[in-house]
C-alpha cells in the first residue's frame, strides 16, 4: 500500500469519529441545557404561584389581626367585631378580651349593682348614686308620663327628646363609676320600656354606643366586660339576664354575650415569650396554631387560626381566579414549633405543572436516547465505510501486487517455452538430439495452462449469479485423473493411496470439482520438502465429505484465517526449500466454488507431518 494511502487512512480512522464524538457531545449538553431551561421554567412557575399563595395568606392573616382596628379609647367599641378568641396584649399584659379577677369587697369602688338599683327607685335617694344624674333620669321620666313619643304632640316630643338630650350630654362631660353607669343605663331602658324606646336606641345604650363618630353613651356590655373584675358572679349574671331580655324584647340579636360569659370562666392565654423586637414581625406557633403580630415593641396580638384551612380559601380563591385548576391543590411544607410567615413553605400541586415537569424528562431521555442512537449509527457506518476502503485498498494493492505477479509467472513458463524451442530449432537445424525437449515444452505449457485455468475460474465462481453444473459425480475416477495430470506439473514423483469405493458419487460440477482436488493435490507438492509426495483420499458417505491428507510441511496456525483469502501467498519459512511460484488464488477459488455448491473446504488437521483437507457437502 503506498504511503500517501496509508497515511490518508489513518487521518479519515483517527479525526473523524473524533469529530463525531464532540459534535454529539456538543449536541447532548445543548439537550441537557435545554431541559434545564425548561424544568427552571417550570419551577419558576411553580414558585411564582407559591409565592403568590403565601403572599395571599400574610394577607388573609393580616386581615384577622385586631391589631389594625384595635383603639384603647374608653369611646371605642369595635372590639364587639371579634370574637374573645382574639387577643391584645400591652407589655405582655392582657387588654382583650377582658378578663374576671377577684372582687375586692374593701375596694371603694365596689358598690353593689342592686344597692344602687334600689337608691335610684328610693324616694329618698342615698350617697351610692350621683344626684345630677339621677335629677335628669328622673326628668325624663316625667315628660315621657304615660304617651309615647310617637303618639305625643310636637311640644311633648320636644320636651322628651330635650330632657333626653340633657341626659346624653351629662353622661358624656362626666363619668361616674362602672356600676352607676350600668345601673342608669338599664334603668333608662325600664322607664320607656318598649312604648317609648326604638330597638336602635336599646341596641346603642346595650351594645354599640350609638355611630361610631358620634357614641350616644357608654354601652352596657363595653362597661361590664371591660371592668368584669369588678363585679361578682351574681352581679355579672343579674346585668346580663336584664340586658338579654331587653334585647329579646326589640328582636335584638346578642350571640356574643354567651361567647364572651363562657370565656371569662376559660383559662387565659399563654403569651409565648421572646416574640422578638422587630417591628411587624409575622409569628405562627404550630403547636397552639395561633397567629402572632407583634405590631410595636410592646404591643402583641394574637388570633387562632387554621392554616391548613386558611391555606384551603386561598387555593379556592386561586381556583376562581384561574390560577389553579380544579384538580390542583395547595399544601403546607414543614413546619417547625416556632416560624416566621415569610418561611413558610407552600407546596404547590398543580397537574399541568407536574405534566410539563414529567414531559421535559420524557423529551430528555427520548433526544438523549436518539442522539446516542445517532451517534453510534454515524461510527457505525464510518466504521463499515472505513473497513470498506480498508478492504477496497487490500483489494487493489493485492490485484496490483497479484497483477505484478502472475506477469511474472507468466513470463518464466513462456520464456522457458521460447528458451526450449529456440533450443530445439537449433538443434534440429544441425541434426542433434532433440528428445528431451518437446516433453519440457508440454511440461512448462501445462504449468502455464495451470494458472490459466485458476485465474479463469477464479473470474467465474466470484460472479454473484455464478451458475454451476451439478449432477452425480464418481469421485474416484476424477482423483485418480487429477494425481496423474498433476505428475507432469511437479518435479517430484507422486504416490496415491486412493480408498474410495468405485462407486461413491457426489453431487458436483464436475469441472469445478476437479478444480478444487487439483488445487489441493498441486500446493501438496508445492509446499512439500520430502523426496516423494504421498497423497492419501478417503471418502465418508455419511457426511458426506472427502478427505484429503498430504505430507506437506503443514500450516501454521497464525496463518491459517489468511489462506483462504485471494491474493495471499504466505510467506517462505526455512524448511520451504522445495517452494514453489504460485498466484496466491487456488485455495481462494476452491472455498468459493464449495460454498457454490452449498458446501465448505476447511483444514481438518495441519502440522509438520502433513495436511488434512476435508471438502464437504450439505446432506
């Protein structure tokens, strides 16, 4: 092979599957990269609606908190908005909902609610009420008398809502103790009863105080829950049975009042400690499920929530809004005993997320799988193409070296011919002996005929339609004729034990046939350093196959996958003094012609002693 071709060779074996490496290289990171892209996507998205949630839920949560419409203010009473659930603490003291303490008989301002409910219906009032007061309760009560506002004329409604105007005003310039309060305030509401007050009248005197601009008076329940440590039990139950049943008089819900008596009786809250001093600093406590806000340094309040079902509205309201579909869902991460709302971890899943998370794996295995499966499709065929040029350049280097050859071999039988018969011409002319010459001339014709013959059936049997001319064939005949033509070929006499039975046939071509034995018997005596070539034939009807054994100096095994190759001569070893030229084609064409005939040549057995060839047939 020249080195131009060689080099050219290894250049296409070594940079292009390199080449092809990286590029599939390059492809799958760019694969790998694109899935990464789109599973970042994917989460981006799936922690924008996270976030989202989690946001929405500080919101809920901020909205529970009392904390953004709490005032201390004595006027203020939107407290009755919330529930005693909620808390409000002031220096780690509670301030809501308000709470019993012990009553303190020696306290002067303990004053028993029926001793002043009797002093103001004495006719000889005592020290336990204020006069002032009651001087205006009592004016109302004479200009009510027995007519109702609505059915009085306009000088008596004005002389009625005057004395009542007289008697707001005093309560708002001054403010006598819980107990007168509670007590004129009921005492208000017996006068007129249900001829003269309307429910909004008993509902501001009992629960709200009038508008929240514009408070008539204190009402009753801000006055006995706010100071329910003043009072007994039995004091605290005669308030609240008079104020319900003027309440059930006007149609007047109070649902409140038996949540905040049944929580007075309740153990009090447990503030949890070191809340920590930042401002608006968002707490949950998982063990107790209450929600912190500590709004200033000592201001805290506190809700009981259910952030599982706090978390539920909000995965409805997202739902609603198109965020979620129906099958999504919402759920809390982990949680510790103690977290800022700003950690919370809310899991979110939604089916068309984890589709698309699932999707990008899938495309992920499936490009990678089909990028492998390109990659090892492109070696392949560079492999099959590399082997194809490898095996081209063989071919052409062995017809180049096989064409080199057989011109060389056909020169040495043709010059010896021309030598012999100038030879002979000459020794005719002068009237010599010429008989010895016209038998070498035959004989190197017939070497020339031998390779003639080879390299035209070797043209023949390598067709792909080749066409053979089977029929039964004897067997013995045909060995005995070739061993005796192959005598005139070879320097060396030949003995041949030939055991097959006359009539053993095989189903053969004939002419092909004869190739192949004559093959095998020539190398037997080309590659042969004993004086005499023995040559021994057997046939085995059962296989059925011959056997052809020979006193050759045998093969190596190193070489025995080359022999059958075309073009191969293998190369002279010490004992090969008795080497002969040949085309490097016989056994080349014999194997071709055996699978023609849907059989094999194979080397049964070689060494230093000889050769066994078996040549089979398909039963």
């Amino acid at each position: 092979m020249p080195t131009q071709t060689r080099a050219r060779k290894t250049k296409v074996s070594l940079w292009l599957p390199v080449a092809v490496l990286l590029m599939g290289l390059l492809l799958l990171a760019f694969v790998v990269i694109e899935y990464q892209r789109n599973t970042s996507l994917v989460e981006q998205n799936r922690s924008l609606i996270s976030g989202s949630a989690k946001t929405r839920l500080s919101s809920n949560l901020l909205y529970l908190d009392p904390s953004h419409n709490w005032s201390n203010s004595a006027n203020d009473y939107r407290w009755i908005q919330h529930t005693p659930r909620t808390y409000w603490f002031n220096n780690a003291v509670q301030e809501f909902p308000w709470t019993r303490g012990a009553v303190s008989t020696s306290n002067p301002q303990h004053q028993k609610l029926q001793t002043i409910w009797a002093a103001i219906e004495s006719p000889s009032p005592t020290n336990h009420v204020n006069q002032e007061r009651l001087r205006l309760l009592n004016a109302i009560t004479a200009a009510l008398d027995s007519t109702s506002y609505a059915n009085a004329d306009i000088q008596k409604q004005t002389a009625i809502q005057q004395s009542f105007d007289s008697y707001v005003e005093h309560t708002r310039a001054y403010h006598l103790s819980p107990q007168q309060e509670i007590v004129f305030s009921l005492k208000l509401l017996e006068i007129g009863a249900q001829e003269h007050w309307s429910s909004e009248l008993v509902h501001a005197i009992l629960i709200t105080g009038g508008s929240s601009q514009a408070p008539i008076v204190r009402p009753v329940v801000d006055l006995l829950l706010r100071h329910a440590r003043l009072f007994s039990p039995e004091e605290f139950d005669w308030t609240i049975s008079k104020m319900q049943r003027h309440l059930e008089v006007f149609n007047l819900s109070a649902y409140f009042l038996d949540d905040y008596v049944s929580h007075l009786n309740k153990p009090r809250f447990a503030l949890p400690t070191n809340m920590g001093g930042a401002n608006n600093e968002l707490t949950i406590t998982t063990d107790q499920h209450w929600f912190l806000h500590q709004s200033s340094n000592t201001h805290v309040s506190a809700e009981p929530i259910d952030l599982a079902k706090e978390l539920d509205f909000v995965e409805l309201e997202f739902i609603e809004l198109g965020v979620l579909d129906s099958g999504d869902s919402l759920s809390l991460g982990e949680l510790t005993s103690r977290i800022s709302l700003d950690d919370i971890g809310i899991n979110v899943n939604k089916t068309q997320l984890n589709k698309d998370q699932r999707n990008q794996l899938s495309y992920l295995v499936i490009k990678s799988i089909m990028l492998i499966a390109f990659m090892a499709l492109v070696l392949l065929t560079l492999r099959l193409i590399e082997k194809t040029q490898q095996r081209r350049f063989e071919y052409l280097s062995l017809r180049e070296d096989f064409v080199k050859l057989v011109s060389h071999e056909l020169k040495t039988p043709l010059a010896g011919i021309r030598a012999m018969a100038e030879t002979l011409r000459k020794r005719v002319e002068r009237g010599l002996s010429v008989q010895a010459y016209p038998e070498r001339i035959i004989h190197e014709a017939d070497k020339l005929w031998y390779m003639v013959d080879n390299i035209l059936g070797f043209n023949r049997v390598q067709l792909t339609d080749a066409i053979i001319d089977k029929r039964p064939t004897r067997i013995k005949p045909i060995c005995d004729a070739i061993v005796d033509d192959v005598r005139s070929l070879s320097n060396k006499p030949y003995t041949l034990n030939n055991t097959i039975d006359e009539s053993a046939e095989m189903l053969v071509d004939p002419e092909l046939f004869s190739l192949v034995v004559k093959n095998i018997i020539v190398n037997a005596g080309l590659y042969n350093d004993q004086a005499t070539v023995a040559i021994e034939i057997t046939f085995d009807e059962h296989e059925p196959c011959l056997l052809i054994s020979d006193n050759g100096i045998g093969i190596a095994e190193a070489d025995r996958s080359e022999i059958f190759k075309p073009f191969v001569r293998l190369a002279q070893s010490a004992r090969e003094s008795a080497r002969q030229s040949g085309t490097g084609l016989g056994l080349a064409i014999c194997k071709r012609i055996m699978q023609l005939h849907d059989g094999d040549l194979s080397l049964a057995r070689s060494n230093e002693q000889g050769s066994v060839w078996k040549i089979s047939l398909a039963k």
